[in-house]
C-alpha cells in the first residue's frame, strides 16, 4: 500500500520551501510514497522585504501565538496520512504567526494521532519556538517523534546584521566581507539524507512504532551559549509584546509609539549590556555545566545530534 506524507509549510522568503523540498526529495522518486505539499497561506499576506515598523509590529502577535486567518487548504481536514512534516520558520523566539494560524485552526485536525516530524529553518535562536510548537502538538494528539533544525552557520555578530538586512531589504547576498544570509546552499542540499533514512523507515513500517526516525544524522546542534539568551529575551518579548497587544490589533497606529520606544530600548541593551554579558556567561556555563549539558541534551530531543549515521545517508 502507497504511504501518504504530509508536507506543511509556510515560506515567506522562499528558503524554508527549498529546504523542505531537499528533505523530502527521496521520498518524491519513489512511486510507493506519495507527498502531498500543502503551503499554508494567510487570508493577508505578509510582506517580503518588510518594512520597519511593520516587522516589528509582528512581534507581539508572533511570541504570544494567536496566528492569523488562513486560507483554506487543497485537501481535507479529515484526510489520513502516514507521516506528518511540518517545516517552519522562526519569527521572534516564536513560530511564525501563519503557522500559529494553522494550528490554531481546524485543519490542525490533520495533526491527530500523527507521527509528526518538524523541520525548522532559521538564523540561530529557535529553542522557545520548538517549546511552543511541542506543547500545542501535544495538546492536538500528535505525536512529535523528529525535530531537524538548519540555521545559518555565520557567526552571531555576523547574522545580527545580514539577517535584518535581508528581512528588511530583500538582500541576502554577502557584503563588505559578511557571508551570505541564511541557510547555506550546502545545508540545503543535505537535508535530502533526512528523506533518503525515511524512505527506509517508511518501507519497513518503522513510522507506526511512532519513535525517531531520524537519530545519527546531525538532525539537530544546540549551541549552548544561547540557551539563556533566549530565555532572557522570550520573556522580554512576553512583557514588551503583553503591553503592546493591550494597546491594539496589528496594524493599529497608537501601537507605533510603543514600539518605538521599545526598538530604543532593544538597540540600548544591545549596546550596553550584551557585552558584559558576553564576557560573565561563560564563566556562568562554567559553574554551571552540568546544568547546561542537561538543557542542551533535552533541547536535542528526540532526533539528536549524534552523527553516526551519517556515513550510511550522506552519498
């Protein structure tokens, strides 16, 4: 019997579109799978290259999850598949509002009693944005048996700049000696060896036990000097992103103020207190180190970041 697998995503500037297709390319040649690709599409779209305010005015609606109108869907809420993918993209901490807007409504139906394996594309920080997305995939009745994660391998001095520059110009190409943003081309093209383990697993069944698939293939790298900066700032943004959605809707002017002043602050703290920060978290993860290999173990749940499969997947 043919197996059916889902491919969810919402891609806004393209590159998730192209690491999901990598992903599940293998699948694609084999006439005993079928992959059905649904784009989740809001009833407003968003624009790409934002512009200023507007990028910023995303961020409360982002971090606190209450989507947005989707489109309807190509296929039926009520349709089985045997395996479930669900690729998204990292706005604020946060997955972004359209992928909040799907599991926020009733196709999210299409999650239930599913093995689901999320894929995430993003610049570096995407650990609260997983939290979230386990939580309410939990509360919908799937169950998350993979997670892979591809993040811009520039450092975080180098992508604080080329990525805004790409959200807010359409400009990714590298610049007075800045790689080029985003994913790289070579990690896109990886992702196939994800699709060459599950044309295995889905041949011999191996997707009903509702384990991992996807373990020794580098499906996941938690760089455990950002763990506490990213629970710093999602509860920043919780507290900033609270004041602003009592103010108003997305797009309502008496939120603009607010967030100017809050852009202030964030370019302030950026400046002040991010260095000294820099230089006390290390000794921090030092005293703490066995705290911190626990969070990082726990956040590269369930697939991992062994590689020992590699060799097998990687031709």
């Amino acid at each position: 019997m043919k197996k059916r697998v889902l491919l969810l995503y919402y891609s806004q500037t393209g590159q998730l579109k192209d690491v999901a297709k990598s992903f599940v390319s293998p699948l694609e040649q084999r006439e005993d799978i079928e992959v059905v690709y649904q784009n989740i599409k809001p009833k407003k779209p968003f624009p790409f290259p934002w512009g200023f305010i507007e990028f910023f005015d995303a961020f409360p609606e982002s971090v606190y999850m209450d989507g947005c109108e989707i489109e309807d869907f190509d296929i039926d809420e009520n349709e089985q598949f045997d395996l479930v993918i669900l690729s998204y993209t990292v706005w604020f901490l946060s997955p972004s509002i359209p992928i909040a807007g799907f599991l926020n409504s009733p196709y999210s139906k299409l999650l239930k009693d599913r093995p689901v394996i999320t894929l995430i594309a993003c610049r570096n920080m995407w650990l609260m944005a997983q939290e979230k997305v386990k939580e309410r995939v939990k509360n919908i009745g799937a169950i998350l048996i993979d997670n892979v994660v591809l993040t811009d391998r520039g450092n975080s001095i180098a992508t604080f700049i080329t990525t805004p520059r790409w959200m807010l110009t359409g400009k990714k190409d590298g610049f007075w000696g800045l790689p080029q943003a985003g994913v790289a081309p070579q990690e896109t093209n990886g992702a196939s060896r994800f699709g060459k383990a599950l044309v295995d697993a889905l041949s011999n069944d191996l997707e009903k036990d509702k384990k991992p698939l996807l373990r020794g293939l580098g499906a996941v790298k938690v760089d455990e000097k950002l763990i506490a900066s990213e629970k710093i700032g999602h509860r920043s943004f919780r507290i900033w992103g609270g004041l602003i959605r009592k103010i108003g809707k997305r797009g309502d002017k008496k939120r603009v103020p607010v967030l100017i002043f809050y852009i202030i602050f964030l370019v302030t703290l950026i400046v002040t207190v991010v260095p000294i920060t820099m230089v006390i978290k290390p000794i921090i993860r030092k005293l703490n180190h066995k705290k911190v290999q626990e969070e990082k173990e726990y956040f590269e749940m369930p697939s991992g970041s062994s590689r020992d499969r590699l060799r097998e997947y990687n031709e």
